[in-house]
C-alpha cells in the first residue's frame, strides 16, 4: 500500500496511533520517537520500509494507515516509533559529495512540516531525544544505548541525514532539520493543519 497523504490526513494518522506508539514506547523505558531518513534512491522511488516517504517535489506518501505498525527502518529502535524518509541520496558518498539526488528544498521544507505535524500530534518536544536522523540514531546521539555505534563516528554503515546539503558542517543535518521543525511550530503555522 502507498498513497499520498495531506498533513491533515497524517495528523490524524498520528492520532489513531497516538495509545498504541506511547504504550510501545513506555514499554521500551522512552518516550516515542520519529526517526529521519534517506532512501539512497532517487527522487521517486518510494519504500515500504518506512511509514512516510517524501519524494523530490515535497509530496507525503504513507505505506501504512497505521503509524504505529512496526517498521525494519531503524535498527533496534523501531518499537514506538515513525520512520520517515526523503527519496533521494542515490550514489551518496560523503557529505561533501551526496550524489546526482541530493535532498532537495521541497523535501527538506516537507520534513519539517512532517515533523511538526506528528511531533505535534504526538505530543513530542522537538529535540535530540525525540527526533533524530538516522546517522544520529546510529552513533547513539540522544544517550540511548540500542546498540553498538554504526554510524559516522564508528563504521559508517548509516549516516542519512548528516548533513541536509553538501559541505555543511558536520553533524549539521539534525539540528536544522529540528530548527525548521521547531519553527514551523513557533510561527503556529500548523497548528490549524
């Protein structure tokens, strides 16, 4: 199943999820968590390992009409938690060089109203704890110890997301992807969404 969805339809989404996400996550001692991916396909490839999937022009597509149905997104951190993901990043092979399908501005203003929507629907402070890229998530950023390091500052398996465009700095990617996030909820520019 794939379909495009407006942020309306997955705000209420995230709501029908809302008991049971809480109910997994609590079971595994934390808060819910939205997790920030890229395919490392490109631009309109879309893929069920993730629950919304955002393609190049910016447009919302789902793979599940349960945000709370387990996904294989995120590696052991997939129990209370949405994965979401740009299509983009093909031939990706550092963050000075990210490939011909580099995320592009309609994706990266798409995730952030993404997580807005769901964070605020879910009830989720926008920070390191709560969402985090998947490079973040690899290394263990917010504290949490899922598993042995597997991203950027270890063997590099995983690092969606380290940077949301070439030559930004390193580790970048997270805290702007938040910091638009959190804008688009200060402005309240969602909230009637």
């Amino acid at each position: 199943m794939m379909r495009e969805v407006t942020l309306q339809e997955l705000k209420n989404m995230a709501r029908a999820a809302y008991n049971d996400l809480w109910t997994a996550a609590r079971n595994m001692g934390r808060d819910v968590k939205l997790y920030c991916h890229w395919t490392g396909g490109d631009y309109y490839t879309k893929f069920a390992d993730y629950h919304v999937n955002i393609d190049g022009d910016g447009r919302v597509w789902v793979t599940t009409d349960n945000l709370a149905m387990i996904k294989e997104a995120t590696y052991m951190r997939n129990t209370g938690s949405v994965a979401i993901t740009l299509c983009c990043a093909l031939d990706a092979v550092d963050e000075y060089r990210l490939g011909a399908y580099p995320p592009t501005d309609a994706q990266l203003n798409a995730i952030a109203q993404v997580v807005c929507v769901l964070a605020d629907a879910l009830d989720l402070t926008i920070d390191l704890q709560r969402v985090m890229t998947h490079a973040e998530a690899a290394d263990n950023k917010d504290g949490l110890w899922c598993h042995d390091p597997y991203g950027p500052d270890a063997t590099v398996e995983r690092w969606d997301l380290l940077v949301l465009r070439e030559g930004s700095p390193r580790w970048s990617g997270g805290d702007e992807l938040r910091g638009n996030a959190n804008f688009y909820r200060a402005q309240g520019l969602l909230k009637d969404v």
